[in-house]
C-alpha cells in the first residue's frame, strides 16, 4: 500500500502533462496522447498520425484516452508506477535489508521525479518492465543450483515477453538492458559449466515472439508495415547516429563518460559485497546501455538507469552507501551537465509555486479554456476532421490543445530528419473542412499562404494576449 502513497503525490507534482493539478498538456506527451486518440477514431499510427516510437506506446495511451482523456492516462501512469516502485524496492531486496532497501527507493525519487519531465514519457512506461527484468534475472542466478540442471526456469520465458514490451516502445533500450540482461546470464552459465541451461535462452526468442505477432499482425493487417519500419527504424536510425559514433562518443563526450563510471562504481560494489554473480548480468546491459543511450541527454533519457541508481544505493556496507549516495545525488545529467540534486530540488519548488499560485498557470487555463470554447463551434462528428496547419511544426507549445480538446488532426506530419511538406490542406485528396491554425502576426492571415486562405474562412481565434490560434471552416 506504501508505494502507491509514494507514486501519487510524485505524479501529481511532477506529472505537469497529464496532472489535475496543471493546465498545459505538454509537448512529446501531448502527441503520445493524440496518437492514442487517433486510435480510438480509427486511425493507424505511422500511416495516419505520425510519431517515430513503438506502437506499445500509442496502445497505452489509447487506452488511457479511452478510460478518460487525459486523466486516464494519469491514472494508468499512477498504476505503473506503483508497480514500478514495488520493484524497485523488491529489487534492492536482494542485496539489503527492509530499512535500507526502502531507503534506497525513497533517496531516488529525488532524481526520478526530475527524469519524469512533464511526465507520459515512453521511457516512464518501460520502467516496471526493466526492473522487473533486472529483478528476475538476478533472483534466478541467486536461485540457481547445479544440482537443478534438469529443471527449466521460467524466468527466460518472462524475459522474452519483457523484451517484446519494451522493444515496442522503445527499441534501443530492449536490446541494451533485456537483452544485455539475458546474454549476462548465458555467459554465466558457460561459465558454471551448466550449458544445458543455456538453450533456455531459446524461451526468451518464443516469448518475445508471442507477444509482438498479435501487435505487428495488427500493423500488417491495416497495411502499415512499411510506414511502421520507415518510422521506428530508418527515422530512428538516422536520429541516433551510426553504431561507430556511438561506441566512440563514450570516450569523447562526458554524459556517457559518466555512463561507464557508473558502470565500474556498481562492479566494485557487488565484488567488493561478495554479489560478484550478479556482475554478469548488470555490466553487459549497463554496457550495452552506455553505448544505445543515444547522441541525446534528455532527462528522461535517464529514467531507465533507476533500477541501477537503486542498485548503487542497496548493494555492501554504510561506506558503499554513502558513495553511492554521492554518485546518485551529484551525476551531472542533461545538455547542460547540471548536477543532479540540485536540479531535482529546484525542479520541485518550481512545481510546488505552479501549484501554490495559480497566477502562474494563468495563461495556460486561459488557453485551454478559450480553446474549448472555440472547438465547440465544430461539431462532435468533425473533430477528426480538423487540418492542423502549423501546431507542430511552428507554435508546438500550442499543439497539447488538440488532445486536450479531443480533437485528432488530420494530416501526417512527419519530425525529422526526414521533414516533409505536408503543412496545406491543399495537399489532401479532399479538402478537410475545418483548419487550425498558430500565428506570429497581428492577424492570422500573415501566417497563411494566400493559396490555402483562398478556400477557407476564419470562424475565431483565442485571445491573442493567450496565445495566437485561430479557427478556419472551409468554404
């Protein structure tokens, strides 16, 4: 019951996107929530609507969208990470006591409650699924005994599943902890000689297959197969750089330096313990992650090193803990290398005045209550039938009233790099019969080509001291 009490002030506070307790529906949070609503229209993520994560994603926020808008979402993301919690704790068992162990989760959600930036982010969605992957692979190296060789575990077969869930989210995060986790574990068979056991392996390849089939059988059954693999693979391939750029970036930039320190401070810590088995798990997949981490250090880019950060905190004696306790608190994260602590802190009392003044979020209730007024002049069958002209590529900070509105755009806009010019409604078979629009000007026509204004005419905009967004019908 503890750790639900801990998630839900955490994501009321921090969770500014999907929160009561916050008017903006943030900003990648707000495309994930309209992909999930795309879905509920019947549209197909990567054909229709377009984003470049997992279809595992979009299904969850379908499925919040569906219990309740934007509160559903919160509300799935209050179970999550409860769980997530749990496991963590559970995981530090392993190595500490009750006392510390609880400890060890309560000093770490001081840097996740940074990680967790305007919350609703895919890496906040795998967390329970790796920590749980962490937490079986090392309970069963513990567990194991020579004289069971016979004895086919079944934690493998979990870990497949495991696999194909974060791998349909984010991919690059599968392969590195799962799948560093899985082949940790292998090596440590050879080693033991209990090689008959390695072939167990081979349940993590049916397992993952199982459960990604019934979602890719989806994809090809709505003929969004290649849409899918231009979205998730070359788009991402392209953002991520080559493999070579990544290996050498470790040595090069200092954010994943600090990957690989981190790395070596949790090996002493588990040799110097005695906890040297599961060494062979933790440094393939913290390896692994150093190097997939990505050419980007966003905050949320970090959410998945928690069950390692608890890890740090849990593993020897009151010395490791203290180190551990400096690592976790002063790690430099993000662009700007700011240390970690005092990040987190100052993160929260921003968030804790958001809350205590509403002056603060004045501008942002005014902006979804205006745009609320002025959607209701589409009619409840046309909201999908809106053309977002410009809330992405030019005025993102206004995109989270689409969503938030219950609104599905109509037209795919691919990110980069592969930008394409699909902003006018021209472009479209058929002439979409409303438009949405951002401007920078004194009217909204300065914003506008003359071609598309031609065939539409303005029904409203919000207050322009709010924000600049107008209304079009066609004509």
């Amino acid at each position: 019951m503890v750790f639900p009490l801990l998630a839900l002030p955490l994501l009321l506070l921090m969770s500014t996107s999907t929160s009561p307790l916050y008017y903006h529906g943030g900003y990648d949070s707000a495309i994930f929530q309209e992909m999930g609503l795309g879905i509920l229209h019947g549209r197909m993520p990567y054909r229709d609507l377009f984003d470049n994560k997992g279809p595992l994603l979009y299904l969850i926020n379908a499925l919040g969208m569906l219990i309740g808008g934007r509160t559903g979402v919160f509300l799935l993301q209050w179970v999550f990470n409860s769980l997530t919690l749990w496991l963590l704790y559970k995981t530090a068992r392993l190595f500490a006591s009750g006392l510390r162990s609880m400890v060890a989760v309560l000093v770490a959600l001081l840097p996740y409650s940074m990680f967790l930036c305007e919350g609703n982010m895919c890496e906040e969605w795998m967390l329970p699924f790796l920590t749980l992957a962490i937490y079986l692979t090392i309970r069963g190296m513990q567990r194991h005994a020579p004289t069971e060789s016979s004895r086919v575990p079944i934690f493998p077969f979990i870990l497949g599943m495991l696999f194909a869930a974060v791998a349909l989210i984010r991919l690059n995060d599968a392969v590195a902890i799962v799948g560093g986790l899985m082949t940790g574990y292998c090596m440590w068979l050879i080693s033991k000689r209990d090689v008959v056991q390695v072939f167990t392996a081979a349940w993590m390849f049916f397992s993952a297959t199982v459960l990604a089939v019934p979602v890719l059988f989806w994809l090809m059954n709505n003929h969004v197969l290649a849409d899918f693999w231009h979205a998730y693979f070359q788009v991402n391939a392209e953002y991520t750089g080559s493999v070579m750029s990544l290996v050498t970036s470790i040595f090069t930039e200092l954010p994943r330096t600090i990957l690989l320190v981190l790395t070596v401070a949790l090996c002493v810590m588990l040799w110097r313990s005695g906890q040297r088995a599961a060494m062979w798990a933790i440094v393939p997949a913290m390896l692994l992650e150093t190097i997939l981490f990505g050419p980007n250090y966003f905050e949320h880019y970090y959410i998945v090193l928690m069950p390692f950060l608890v890890l740090l905190l849990a593993v020897g004696g009151k010395r490791s803990f203290v180190v551990g306790f400096a690592l976790v608190m002063l790690m430099p994260v993000g662009k700007d290398m700011q240390l970690e602590a005092p990040r987190a802190l100052s993160r929260i009392y921003m968030r804790c005045k958001d809350v205590a003044m509403p002056s603060r979020q004045k501008s942002d209730r005014q902006r979804l209550e205006q745009t609320a007024a002025l959607f209701t002049q589409v009619p409840e069958a046309e909201r999908d039938s809106i053309w977002n002209y410009n809330l992405i590529l030019n005025r993102y900070d206004d995109y989270h009233v689409l969503p938030c509105n219950g609104i599905v755009q109509m037209n795919r806009i691919i990110f980069p790099p592969d930008w394409k010019d699909v902003h006018s409604p021209l472009a479209a078979p058929t002439l979409p019969p409303w438009m949405v629009a951002g401007y920078g000007g004194e009217t909204p026509e300065t914003s506008i080509d003359s071609a598309t204004l031609s065939h539409y005419q303005l029904v409203g905009t919000i207050d322009p001291t709010v924000s600049r967004i107008a209304l079009y019908r066609r004509r």
